[in-house]
C-alpha cells in the first residue's frame, strides 16, 4: 500500500492537497492484509484517519469483489461523489462502482401497473404529483424516487407502488426482465465495489420470504464502515414484525387482483378479516412509549378474536391456493401463511431468545419480536460465508477494548483489532469541560441548572454551539427560555428538515444549533460554526425500553453485570458520537462541556473519560473564557 499512500506515494503526485498520514497506511495495510489472508478484522479508525480512501485502495489491490455498506447518508454520499471519483479519476479509471439504496427508493413495476388499474386517492391534492410520476415513469432509466424531485418525502402513494422485499416475485415476475431492481442488481454483478447501507445489507441477509428476491449479487468481501451501528439494525431485520397496514395491504393487493364479478365471492371473507383486525388491534392500549407483550395483555378476548382472525386467514389461504390462473396466486399465498405464523409466533410462543413488544403507531400497534442477542443469526449467516469482513468506525472502542463491541456481534475475542491514533491535537485545540459542582441528573433543580449553564456557555462562545441532548423535554425548556435571549440566531431541531437545519447552521457562523439523538452522528460541521459541543448530560438508554430492559434481564439471569457490561459501554459509544462532532478537521478547535455530574463523582466516570482522546480537562469557566480569546 506504500506505493499510494506513502510520504512519496502516487496519491501525493496526482493529487496537489493530499497529505500524508501515517495512520490511513496503516490501516490500509492491516485491511489489505485481512483481505487476502481470508479474515475478520475490527479497525477503530477516528476521524480525520482517511479510513475511506484506506480501505477502498485496499480492497482494489486485494482484487476482491467488495460490498461497502455504510450507516448513513452522508457516508454513502461522501463515497459516491467524493472519495470514488477522486480514486477513479486519478488512478482506477476502469474501476467500475454500483450504488445501491434500499428497494423503498425505487419503483416496482408489477405494484406500478396494479395500482394504475385501479388508482385509489384523494385526486384533489395528490394528482398533479400523481400525473408528473405517470410522466416520470416513461422515461426512467433507474425508476429511483430522487429523479422525482417533485414528490413530497411523505407522499403517501409511494408507498403502493415502491419495491418491497417480502412483496416481491423475484424470478417470477412478469416484469422482472424490466425491473429496476433486477437492472441494478446487474449493473452490481458486474462492478468490482458495491456501495449499499446497512438496512438493505441486512434486509438481504434475513429475506425470509422468497430468496430471489435478494438485491445484492454475490461478492467475496465485505466492509462494514459505520460498523457500530451493525447490533441494533441486524436485531431489527433478524426479528419479525406484524402490524394492521401489513394486513390492509395483504387484503388490497387480493382486491386488486380479483376480477369484478369475482370479488362479490370473495366479499364476505375479505370484509370479515377487515372487521376482525379491526378489532382485534383496538384490544391493545395507545400508549406514549413502547411495552413488553406481556403474558396479562393476551386475555381470553385476545385469543378468541385472535383464533377467529386465524381462522379467517386459513380460509383465505385456501381459496388463494385454489386460484392457478398466475403465479401471483402463490404469493399471495404466501403472504397470507407467513402474516399469520409470525403473528401465532409473537402472541402464543415462549421463546428466550425473542423479546416481544408492541410499538403504537397513531391509532394503531405493531407488534414486534426481536432478538435479544444477535450473535446466533450473525454466526450462521454472515460470518458462515467464511469471506473476509472488515468492521470500522470512529466509535467501536470502550476504554481502550473492543470487547464489548466483539461479544455484541458474537465475534470471538481473538479476532485481530487495530485501534489508530487520532490525527488531531486534542490537546492543543481542545478542552473538555465538567462543571464544579452540579445537582444529579435525575433531580428537579437540574433543567434549571442546565438553562443557567448552557446560557453561560453560549455567552462564552458567542454562540457557534452545538449543544446536545437526551431528550426533546430538556431540549424544548432549555430552549423556550433562552432562545430570545441572545442577539445571534438559535435553532432547534424539527423547526425545518435536517439538511436546511444543518446548513444554517453552518452558514450563519455564530447561530446555535439545539438537537437530540438523531443529530449526535453523522454531523459534519467543520470550521468555526462549530466551536462548542454542550451535552446534557450522560447518553444512558432508557431502561424500560422493551428492548434494552431484555437485555439487562438476559445479562443478570446470566449472573453478569448489565451496568458494567452493556449499559455503560453503549452510553460510552453514544458519547464518543457526540463529542466527535466537535474536531472534524485538523485546523478546527473548540470546547466540549459535559454537564453531568456524575462524569466526575462516580466511580464509573473513568470508563468514560478513558474512553475520550486525551484533552485537557477544567471545572473552571474562566479556563474556557481564556481558551477562546486565545482563538480571537
Ligand atoms: S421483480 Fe420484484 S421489484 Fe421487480 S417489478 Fe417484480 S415484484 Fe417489483
């Protein structure tokens, strides 16, 4: 890897700004090495490492077909139309690259021309957009939803007529020789990388239903960047889900298929399910927070609507498996058992495995089962592959170990790791401060401590803040009570879409910016805009979550330690997100303020601090005061 990424290496000839930076070789030899050697490696690479560039000449040297799947947009984006082409255009100009969203994002034209048949709208509002999709359709080359930038995000009809794993005949398809999908899937057969996210990664790698229907080719390597979001998005594709619109459009799509005089044969059984779902979901309360499915909420009211449900699906299935006239017939079918066994299986059976828990979504519930550890199914459909797998991230390390992130995805203890220095100067461009003194997080004088606080730090820094929170409550008093209070602009996240937030953000250099978890990764504000990371206090994830309190049982009946093992080190990830978007270039500096007490006061503050890259640390405010006039 010398030969690119060396002091006098090729990367330093034909691009004018490239730096050398001893960590990116590194990494991209331990990668190449993994590659060729056939093995699993784990790389915490932070930010400002080059991991991207790293691991893409790595893998074109190793010469292995190569899935890269990312966690979010902005990295998907900063592959597609930065690191690629620049790699592309300077050195591999025959590399050949595909990028592949997830299915939502493109047309299905089998759905396409069911619902046209028979297009059921409010035409009043929804038909201009309507007529530009039927233009739209005629001249698509790629059938993806961002060509229509007409098109509302939340356009309802979309979601009729967009690919869908378990709705899709695969091979069987009339229009599978057309389909978009199919014709992305061969432009990815023939290309040496392939750019996926971990949703369709792993929607692929669970398809339950018809295994043609799975997008992405064969390949012989896999690099996870974003790796230490893998755990929760692999539990929610390895798990199941049964919701009323998953029943509704079961019934619809028979509607559609049913000729007219058909449909008066079919209108009692079809009426009759509509009726029993109905009720059978209403049994269940709307509440604000999800709940465990627990054994009290299936009475015997449950269970007879429940058995007269099943009962009702099994004479639709019957009379689905009478009709032969397509192969349509079948996956309705199919569809129909499959709703009806994943339903059986998280009301009626006992498994340890499977956390069971219903999420109310407006007047309605989904119902979910979810795995509690996801070793098992990564052990027996990703790492059974025996390819080599690369996990990387900034974030994957807890005090200096990966052990936390190995036995989260069942990885053996032994595989090989690489922990990489950051390139910046915490120590020269950074403080971290902690507040001297400060009331518990969870008492009632602390929303009042925080509005004094972060008023404080907001003068200190003449705004240019990013300041972070645990919950919208905080956030929104925290923000009702000083946002008129200062002459520069603050912001507070759901006031416009996220892109224009940010870019306001960025633009406006002594704006504020207030946001909650969706913002703690993945920001990328480099420059004087960002200044100051004000947390609020310590990102532990709530326990009665159904999910996270499972854990914690599965860990104690194990006679582990669900503090220690699992709830600290998943907050020590969190918070290492939040803090890293503070320093996200070598030239940028700023503060991070921590305003949890308990950083300090407790024993387990440690593990959090040992987990930071090494800054200096104050209590005193005048030392932030002076670190800024120092900037000027
Ligand atoms: S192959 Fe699947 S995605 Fe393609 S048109 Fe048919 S059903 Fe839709």
């Amino acid at each position: 890897m010398e030969r690119y990424l060396s002091e006098k290496g090729k990367l330093r000839e034909v691009l004018p700004h490239y730096e050398y930076r001893p960590m990116q070789l590194k990494m991209a030899k331990k990668v190449k090495h993994a590659l060729d050697k056939e093995k699993i490696l784990v790389v915490e690479a932070p930010t400002g490492t080059g991991k991207t560039i790293a691991y893409l000449l790595a893998s074109i040297e190793a010469k292995k077909k190569t899935v890269i799947s990312t966690g979010t947009k902005n990295l998907q984006e900063q592959l597609i139309f930065k690191e690629i082409p620049l790699i592309k255009k300077s050195l591999f100009p025959n590399l050949k690259v595909a990028l592949m969203k997830g299915r939502v994002n493109y047309l299905c034209l089998r759905r396409w021309k069911n619902f046209i048949k028979n297009p059921t709208f409010d035409w009043d509002d929804k038909a201009s957009v309507f007529s530009s999709i039927e233009k739209w359709v005629t001249k698509t080359e790629t059938g993806d939803r961002s060509e229509l930038i007409e098109m509302p995000e939340d356009y309802p009809i979309w979601w009729h007529i967009s690919s869908k794993s378990e709705l899709c005949f695969g091979l069987k398809c009339p229009y599978f020789k057309e389909c978009f999908i199919t014709k992305m899937r061969q432009i990815a057969a023939s290309s040496d990388i392939i750019v996926v996210n971990h949703h369709l990664f792993f929607a692929d790698l669970s398809l339950k239903g018809v295994a043609s229907a799975a997008v992405i080719p064969s390949y012989e390597a896999i690099i996870f960047d974003e790796a230490h979001q893998i755990e929760k998005i692999a539990a929610d594709f390895f798990g199941f889900m049964v919701g009323a619109n998953r029943i509704y459009d079961l019934l619809n799509d028979i509607k559609q298929k049913l000729s007219k005089n058909k449909r008066k044969d079919w209108e009692n059984n079809l009426s009759g399910i509509e009726r029993s779902i109905k009720y059978f979901f209403s049994l269940f309360p709307i509440t604000e927070e999800k709940y465990r499915l627990k054994n009290e909420l299936i009475t015997d009211d449950v269970k007879d609507t429940t058995n007269n449900l099943f009962n009702q699906l099994d004479q639709l299935s019957a009379r689905l498996h009478k009709e032969k006239d397509d192969e349509e017939w079948v996956f309705l079918e199919q569809r129909t058992k499959l709703i009806k066994e994943e339903l059986e299986y998280i009301l009626f059976v006992q498994d340890d495995e499977y956390v069971k828990w219903v999420e109310p979504v407006g007047e309605n519930v989904i119902f979910h089962a979810s795995p509690i550890d996801v070793s098992l199914q990564l052990r027996q459909n990703l790492y059974s592959k025996e390819i080599p797998i690369i996990f990387t991230s900034g974030t994957l390390s807890v005090n200096g170990s990966f052990s936390y992130f190995k036995k989260s995805l069942g990885l053996d203890p032994d595989i090989d790791e690489v922990m990489l220095d950051t390139p910046f100067d915490y120590k020269k461009n950074c403080l971290l401060y902690l507040p001297k003194e400060a009331p518990e997080p969870s008492s009632d004088e602390f929303i009042l401590f925080l509005i004094k606080e972060i008023k404080e730090l907001l003068t200190l820094s003449k705004g240019r803040a990013f300041v972070l929170f645990t919950s919208i409550k905080n956030m929104k008093e925290v923000y009702h009570v000083i946002r008129d209070q200062f002459s520069f602009p603050i912001y507070i996240q759901g006031e416009m879409p996220k892109t224009a937030l940010l870019d306001r953000f960025r633009k406006e250099v002594s704006s504020s910016l207030f946001a909650t978890f969706s913002f703690w990764e993945g920001v990328d504000v480099p420059g004087e805009s960002l200044s100051c990371v004000i947390i609020d206090k310590l990102p532990f994830e709530v326990p009665t979550d159904p999910v996270i309190e499972a854990k914690i049982e599965k860990i104690k009946n194990d006679g582990g330690n669900p503090f220690f093992e699992f709830q600290i080190p998943r907050a020590v990830l969190e918070l290492k997100q939040g803090i890293g978007r503070l320093l996200r270039t070598k030239n940028d500096k700023g503060v991070v303020a921590i305003l949890d007490v308990r950083l300090r006061m407790r024993g387990y503050g440690k593990i959090f601090i040992g987990s930071f890259p090494s800054f200096p640390i104050t209590i005193e405010k005048k030392d932030i005061e002076n670190f800024f006039n120092r900037l000027g």
